[in-house]
C-alpha cells in the first residue's frame, strides 16, 4: 500500500529541494478489521517544507533478500542516495533520497526537442539525458533498452547524411539566386542526387520508412531544380521543395533514434516503479492503426478516421486497447473538433513519428 501526494508536490523550485526517507521495519500496527499485524513504512519529508510528508510507502512486514527500505522505495519511484543510517530505536534509518521521475520527464522533453527540430545539438541533448538516467535502479530488461536508445541515437548523431544536408544547403542558397543562369551543370543538382540517392539506399537497407518519404521529396526537389534550370520555374518553388527535402532527410535520420528511445522510456519507468505513460509510436506496418501508445500495463491502438466517415462531420480517433496478454477491447471513437487548429496539433503530432 501506498499513498503519494500529488505531483504538484514534486515541481521543480528554484533551489534543489533534498528530500529524506525515514524507514521503520516492522512496526506493531493494528486494525479493526485485520486485528494486529506488522508493517515496514516508509516516510519521505523534504527539509524546509515542514513536518508533512511529501510521499509515505507501506507493506506488510516483509523478511525477505535486501533491504526493506530500498525495496519500497524503488518500487514507488524513488531512490536512496546513501547508505540508510540507524536513527534510534530497534529498527528506525534514515537516508537521502530523489525522486526518479525527473529523470523520466528529462528524456521525455529531450525527445520532444528533437521531433520539433531533428538536428545534431538536440540529438545530443537526448544523448544526455538517456545518460543521466539512474541504471542502479533498472531490471536487465530496461537497461538493456536504455542501451539499445544509447546506440542508435549515437548512430544518428554520426550519420553522414549531416554532412551532405550542409552540403545541399549552401548550394541550393547559391542556385536560387542565379535564376537567369542557372544550369544543369550547378553543384547544387550532384549534392541534391546524391542525397536523394542515399535516402533510398537507406531506405532498401530497411533502415525504415521515414527514408521512404524523403526519397520521395527529393525527387520533387529535383524535379523543381530541373524545371529552374529551364527557366520554367519559380524560384520560391524549389526553395521550398528543397526545404521539404531536407526536413524529410533530417526526420530520417533521428526517427529510429526516437523510436528506441520512447521504447526505453517505457521499460525505465516501469523498472523505476512508475505508472507508464509512454509517448506516441509509429504503429506496425500490418496495423490498422496509425500510432500507439503504453499506459499502464496496456497498449492502446489510435486511429485518425477521415471526416464524414463513420458519421463524423470533422472525422474522429479510434481508440482500441490490447491487454498484455493480447485481448482486445471495444473500439471507442472520439469526435474530432470542428477548430482548425485543434485538427491541425494531431497532424503535427503525426508528422513527429
């Protein structure tokens, strides 16, 4: 049993807040309906902010392997710092704690940075916050994941796509101002192909389908390149044909790093002791869905339903929940609203995956 203040308790103040754990192993307690039994507690105040404590944890007595007090805290999210101290009594300790959420919603934030802007700072940004993240407190399962994000977000940092996307920029800023004399001859057309041509080797290696799209867009770029050289075509055109280009390639290049890493912060919450809510993934290539998402010890499969489909004027999202053990629950359909932004934040959430 466990009772948890609520998370506005925990907001980050403009000074590091310390908070202690006091541990009672066994204590006497009794109940009306259970009689007399014993109980481990443990109790996590924060020095400066009074007597009450912030979060209090408890279990029946429990002689097993380890130390009671590490069990339950890591089991609600939280870890000792120190080793625990005898106080007074028979059975009182105390040591330094942290909460491990932070940590979780660090790596989060991280994430969402680079599917705002996919670059190499912000890939090295979510490079550090996996880092930073507490393995002492994980199962292999989790630690093994965290592993794996470490990896793939290094791989992406890396990519040798950074440097042709350099590359394209500086020659498609030259070209697009050369409008009378541009020709097929330009730079601007070898860095273009080249990347175009990676983006689809990359895509045949079954490095995914975000380089699928990019090779796609680079095809409508360089078909907006030949057309300028012809004189045929707007200028503004090919810059943002070559935009779109290069927002794909970038999107490419970080959309495995993010796939792993949401997948490690799953299995870190969970391992961390705290209620998933996992943030949204690309749903298989064989599902109806369009993405999904872990909350709890479920999956949950979403759907955008097209307007007029079904019967909704503005269209709708499908929601449908998998148990762990597989089972399938009612499909649910939520309205989408008639405001044109609120449609407009779920084909922007769609676009980061």
């Amino acid at each position: 049993m466990s009772t948890i203040v609520p998370a506005a308790a925990l907001a980050p103040t403009a000074a590091p807040v310390r908070y202690f754990a006091e541990h009672w192993a066994g204590v006497q307690t009794t109940r009306r309906a259970e009689g007399a039994r014993r109980e481990d507690w443990v109790s996590i105040v924060a020095r400066g902010k009074g007597p009450d404590p912030v979060a209090r944890f408890t279990a029946p007595y429990d002689s097993g392997e380890g130390f009671v007090g590490d069990r339950l805290l890591n089991a609600n999210g939280w870890r000792a710092l120190d080793s625990w101290e005898y106080v007074a009594g028979r059975n009182a300790y105390r040591t330094e704690v942290e909460p491990l959420r932070p940590y979780v919603t660090a790596v989060q934030a991280a994430v969402r940075a680079v599917e705002e802007r996919p670059a190499r700072d912000t890939l090295g940004a979510l490079d550090a916050a996996l880092c930073n993240a507490p393995v002492t407190t994980m199962d292999d399962f989790a630690e093994t994941s965290l592993h794996d994000a470490l990896r793939v977000v290094s791989l992406a940092e890396d990519a040798d796509e950074w440097a042709m996307l350099e590359e394209l920029r500086e020659e498609l800023a030259k070209i697009v101002g050369l409008v009378e004399t541009a020709t097929t001859a330009h730079p601007a057309f070898r860095a273009l192909v080249l990347l175009a041509a990676q983006c689809e080797t990359r895509f045949r290696a079954g490095d995914g389908a975000a380089w699928n799209a990019a090779w796609f867009n680079g095809l409508a770029a360089l078909r907006r390149l030949s057309e300028m050289a012809h004189s045929t075509e707007d200028p503004d055109a090919l810059s943002k044909a070559g935009m779109a280009f290069i927002n794909s390639v970038q999107r490419a290049i970080a959309a495995s790093a993010l796939y792993e890493s949401r997948r490690a912060l799953v299995a870190i919450a969970e391992a961390y002791g705290l209620f998933v809510i996992g943030m949204r993934q690309p749903a298989p290539e064989d599902s109806w869905a369009d993405y999904s998402r872990r909350i709890g010890r479920a999956d949950y499969l979403f759907e955008v339903v097209p307007p007029f489909v079904a019967g909704f004027p503005y269209g709708a999202i499908r929601v449908q929940r998998v148990a762990e053990d597989g089972t399938q629950g009612p499909a649910r359909f939520f309205p989408r609203s008639s405001d044109d932004k609120a449609r407009a934040a779920v084909e922007t959430a769609l676009s980061r995956i």
